[in-house]
C-alpha cells in the first residue's frame, strides 16, 4: 500500500504540483480522510443512493490537449478551485491528495472512478489558497463547483 498517511509527502506550493503534473500523467486529486482511510475499501459510495461504485471518485489532474501551451499552473489551480468546498461539506478531516492510478468508471458526475491507487502526496491548505488566488486573477468570474438546495 506505500506510505502511511504521515509518510506521504506534503506539496506546499502550487508551482510544485504543476510540475509533477507535468513530470506525470494518470494523476487525479481526492478530497477525503486520505489514502488510510479510502484505500482499505478501494471505493466510494454514491450519496444519493447509497451505491458502491467500482473505484475510488476523483477528478482528473491531466492537462487536456485544447489547453495547447496555456498555463500550467492555471490549469492545476482550477482542478482544486472547482472542488475548495469540499472540506466545507464533508466535514475539516476532508483534505485533497494526490494518487496515480487507472479509471474504472465513471461516477453519478461523470467524475473517474479510479481503482489501483497509490498516492503520491497531500496537498498543503496553502496550495489552495493559491488556487483560489489563481483563479481570481482571471477576467471572468468563476465559481467553485457547488450544489444548492434550489
């Protein structure tokens, strides 16, 4: 299984996380508890239904071929904005890491389902503060990814 969840390294800055994007690919970022935790049951549960799914739900770090040349970093600070609210939802336990692995599926929201994870790393509150200033410098105005009740 690799690394504890207090062996895994921590990436502290957003220009550090571009670059192992761009070093890697097959590599997703999971808001939860963490690799001791998710990695035991190797899947996630559908909310709405309570279905287990064939993987463990993340979201997709690699950079797509109609982002051309355009920033990196950009590209990986708006893979964690759209998702910052997460620990919000689920509760302060909830932080972003880093895995590499295969998609199995797809989940209720069209998100990866990724089975034969190893993580890589944790990403640092710092780095998402970056994200969110990231983001904010851009012209248009862009939200994170939420659900309301209406």
């Amino acid at each position: 299984m690799g690394a504890s969840d207090d062996e895994l390294r921590v990436v502290r800055e957003l220009v550090e996380l571009a670059a192992l994007v761009e070093r890697h690919r097959g590599l997703y970022v999971r808001w939860s508890r963490g690799p001791g935790t998710d990695l035991g049951a190797t899947s996630s549960t559908d909310e709405l239904t309570g279905v287990a799914m064939p993987g463990l739900s993340a979201n997709p770090l690699d950079v797509e071929e109609w982002w051309q040349d355009r920033s990196l970093r950009l590209w990986v600070a708006r893979r964690l904005y759209d998702y910052a609210h997460l620990p919000h939802e689920k509760g302060p336990d909830v932080r972003p890491w880093v895995l590499k692995g295969h998609e199995r599926g797809r989940g209720p929201d069209n998100e990866p389902l990724v089975v034969d994870a190893q993580p890589l790393c944790w990403i640092d509150s710092g780095v998402i503060e970056e994200a969110r200033a990231e983001v904010e410098r851009q012209e248009a105005e862009w939200g994170p990814l939420r659900r309301s009740g209406h």
